[in-house]
C-alpha cells in the first residue's frame, strides 16, 4: 500500500522523531509500504516522518542512482569502493562526520519542485539497526552519505531547506507557500496542510 506523502508545511515534519522499539507493530509491513511509496514517487529515499509516522526509520537506495550514471560521473559522485547500496535505517545515530564538505543539489518528495545547493560531509559513520533489528556500525562516502544525511535529517525534524542562507528562503517563500496550500502537481499522493 502506497502512502500519501506528507507536503511541506505539515507539523511533523519538524519533529525531532522517536525510537522504534524491536514489537514495533507490523514494522516489516511498514517498511515494504516505505519502500513501494518511494519507488512510486521515483525517489531515493524516504524517512517515516514524511508518511506521518513520527519514528527513527529510513530507507536509502543509492544503488539506482549509481547504476544511471555513466562512468565519468560514477567517479565525481561515489567512491571506488561504492556502488550504491538499499538499505533500511532503524533509531539510527550519525556518530561521525568529516570535516570534508562538498556541495550539491538536493530535492525532498516533500518539498517537491524546488532544488537547492546543500552542504554536506563527504563521509559519515552511522549506528543503526537493520531491518532484521541487527545492530550495524557503517562508514558511508559520496552521494550514498548524502542520501543518508538527507534522510537522518528528517528523523530529527531537519529539512533541506534548513541549510539555506536567508537570501535564498526569501527568493524561493512564494514557491513553498504554494506548496503549502497544495497548489503544486506531482505524479504520486501528497497530503497538505
């Protein structure tokens, strides 16, 4: 089952999210739905708050994105080592960033039609528990970091937008007003405010 995503403007979004517990009803349910609501709004990851469940879950699928890309931009974007990955992040904790920054343009499925330059760290060390609720400890560079910094960001209540000068939320206010008020179109279900 596909579920609305929730627009920009909707409270929950700005929640910092809570722990999932291991008897989570119906997690793995939840998860398969997470993974289906994504893949139809064709994107690259989605956080639980965006379906309306305040919960530290994630899901992250780097791999499509490394798999269109061609060969010269595969090495700009990801390490050697790094062919994208899809996996799922329960109560996860970015316990390491490095102080290599890179820029790059970021969307949200929440915030849909508007992209701007974010600044992030090339390299991320995560704590989290899989989808199997198996403890991993997991360094992550590029575009994969990226995605999951992204996505991290929505389970402490961080959009994108967050990290814009105040310039910039000024020349993009009447694009996400619109947003608010659902005057926008998109290919998959959104929930407004």
């Amino acid at each position: 089952m596909k579920h609305p995503i929730l627009a920009y403007g909707h409270s929950i979004l700005k929640q910092k999210c809570e722990n999932i517990e291991p008897n989570f009803p119906n997690l793995s349910v939840l998860i398969d739905e997470m993974w289906e609501t994504m893949r139809n709004a064709n994107g690259c990851g989605l956080a639980a708050p965006q379906t309306g469940i305040s919960k530290r879950l994630f899901i992250v699928d780097s791999k499509t994105t490394f798999e269109q890309l061609d060969k010269q931009n595969r090495k700009i974007y990801f390490d050697n080592d790094d062919k994208g990955i899809i996996e799922t992040f329960i109560n996860a904790t970015i316990i390491k960033r490095s102080n290599d920054f890179w820029e790059d343009e970021e969307g949200c499925l929440s915030i849909p039609g508007l992209f701007q330059t974010v600044k992030r760290s090339w390299e991320i060390t995560i704590q989290y528990v899989n989808k199997n609720f198996e403890p991993q400890t997991k360094t992550f560079s590029g575009t994969t970091a990226r995605m999951i910094q992204h996505e991290y960001d929505h389970t402490e209540g961080i959009l994108f937008l967050d990290y814009l000068k105040p310039l910039t939320k000024k020349l993009i206010e009447s694009k996400l007003k619109k947003i608010v008020k659902g005057k926008v179109q998109t290919r998959y279900a959104m929930k407004f405010v």
